[in-house]
C-alpha cells in the first residue's frame, strides 16, 4: 500500500510501535517552532518518501532504517572508547550503506532537535549573508536540500562521494540551479566562490585542517564560509572527532578563519532551557553541534601562502 503524506498528522501516524522517540521529538519541535517546523517535516518527508520508493522501499522502511541507525550510533558511542581514527569505518562504497545514510541524514533533520535547529541556523545565515548572484561552492552535498537552500541565492557548485544525492537532485528540480559532481573536490580554483559550506562534513574526513585551508584558498578574501563540527560524538562513520567547541574556534583560527555568527547545538532529545545552550556546550557528557559563519582574517594561512608560492613558480 503506497503511503501518502499531505500533512503534519500524516507524519506522527507513521510513528508507531518502536517509533516513540521520534514521535516525542516532532512534538516537541512542533510546539517549539510551530508551523514552519510542520511545513518543514511534511516537505522533507515527501521527497524522502519518494527517494525510499525509488530505491525500492517505503517510509517505513526508511524510518525502521534510521532507528536501527540512531541505536547504532548510540551504541557506539557507549562502547568503543578507541579514538575516532582508531576505530572501524562502515563500508561506505557499499550500495546499502549509501541508502541508509541518506535516510539517517534526511529523518534526523525532522526528528532531531540538534540537526533541526542546524538547518535554520544554514537559513538564517544564508538569508542574512549571501549577496545575490553569489557564487556558492557546498562540500558534502548529501540530500541536497542545504544546496536547494543556498541555490535561491546563486549558482551552486556541489561535490560529494555519494552518487544516490544525484537522485535527491532530480528530487528537488536542482539540475538548472546546482551543478553536482560526483567526485573529490581539489581545492584548485583560488579565490572564485563568494561563499564556502560544510554541512556535516569534516568529521567525516581524517584531515579537516586540509578541507579548511582548501576553503580559505578557493574563497575570495570578502567571502564568508560556513562550517559545522561534530563534538564528543563517536560515530561508526566518524573519522574525526573533536573534543570541544573552542578547539574547533582554534582550529578555524589557526587556517586563517575568524568567526562572525556562531551557534551549539545540544544533541539530546530532552528538554533544556534556552539560556543552558552554551553550558551544556562545554560539558563533557553532552554531544554538541558546532556550527559557525566565518570570514577569512586577513592574515593568509600558511598552506595558502605556500600554495600560491607553489604556483608562482611552477
């Protein structure tokens, strides 16, 4: 039986046995944020449930993926004390994997508050930042929809390693808007993008320093370039894991990075005051999403100096 989603309620009736947690989630969501927040869901839903259908499932098996994936991640970060590069990555060439990943990339935007909140700091930040015309370059396009976001504002070039973000292209009717390529990006054309992000990104690579240098080299020096970070959140598809929010500052200003619009995102599911955010931030128990605007600080990195030279003399 194909299952439709036309409405917010559609969504919570799709939230059965074994689905609690999320149905308590988009509750919460929904009396914090309203109707944007229900507009949102029911959306993404609809283009998750026509990507699960042409991978050959239905809803439901997306949702009884991502729970198997939420209890994994959970399970992981319980019970490998080993570092993030220490540690077993999931077979990510494999076919299944790519699926379920895009599954779990997609539900965890309507079912968890952290990855939520992420997705209107993007909005706000690119609403708020980008000139129009502007000339974005996104690494890590997943399902698309933060390059569907920023494409209302200029012409997106999108990379990513996963082919199936083709189908979320087809999807949301990008093909005029963001040109996709399926490959590694090369960091090899200085100064041409107006604005740089990386959505969910570096702890996913084993040298987040080289994909920062990468951005300070290819933005042009007003450009501003927008980077999350994954804190105290091991992950069985996690190369890289960062102990706290101001290492990730460090980190940025150390390639030639200086802040401008900052936000944490707690990665709970229970409630906190708003005012609690920033200290929750720096507690050790706590998984946080850093998330920030940056610009570059007027004093080049030292890997684009060198590159330049390289440059120069070849």
């Amino acid at each position: 039986m194909t299952t439709t989603v036309a409405s917010f309620a559609d969504v919570l009736s799709l939230l059965g046995p074994g689905m609690e947690l999320f149905h308590y989630s988009a509750c919460d969501l929904s009396e914090r944020y309203g109707e944007a927040y229900e507009a949102d869901a029911v959306y993404i839903f609809q283009k998750l449930a026509d990507f699960a259908r042409l991978c050959g499932d239905d809803p439901r098996a997306a949702l009884a993926s991502y729970a198997s994936w939420v209890e994994q991640a959970a399970a992981e970060r319980s019970s490998d004390p080993r570092p993030a590069a220490e540690r077993p990555g999931g077979p990510l060439l494999d076919a299944a994997f790519r699926r379920r990943y895009l599954y779990a990339l997609t539900l965890s935007t309507v079912f968890n508050r952290s990855r939520y909140e992420l997705l209107r700091h993007f909005r706000r930040v690119v609403a708020a930042n980008l000139p129009p015309g502007a000339k974005v370059l996104e690494i890590g396009a997943g399902n698309c929809l933060d390059a569907a976001f920023a494409s209302r504002y200029g012409q997106v070039s999108a990379y990513e390693m996963n082919d199936l973000s083709r189908v979320w292209l087809e999807l949301l009717d990008l093909a005029h808007r963001v040109d996709l390529r399926i490959e590694e990006y090369r960091f090899d054309q200085p100064r041409r993008f107006d604005f740089v992000a990386m959505v969910e990104l570096l702890e996913h690579v084993a040298d987040p320093a080289r994909y920062l240098e990468g951005a300070s080299r290819v933005l042009r020096d007003e450009g501003l370039a927008y980077f999350t970070f994954a804190i105290r959140m091991p992950q069985f598809d996690h190369l890289t894991e960062f102990g706290s929010i101001q290492e990730c500052r460090d980190l940025l200003s150390g390639h030639g990075f200086a802040v401008r619009d900052e936000q944490c995102l707690v990665d709970t599911y229970l409630p906190f005051a708003e005012g609690d955010r920033w200290q929750l931030g720096e507690d050790p128990r706590h998984a946080v999403i850093y998330s920030c605007l940056a610009h570059k600080d007027g004093r080049p990195a030292a890997a684009e100096t060198l590159y330049e030279f390289n440059r120069e003399i070849e």
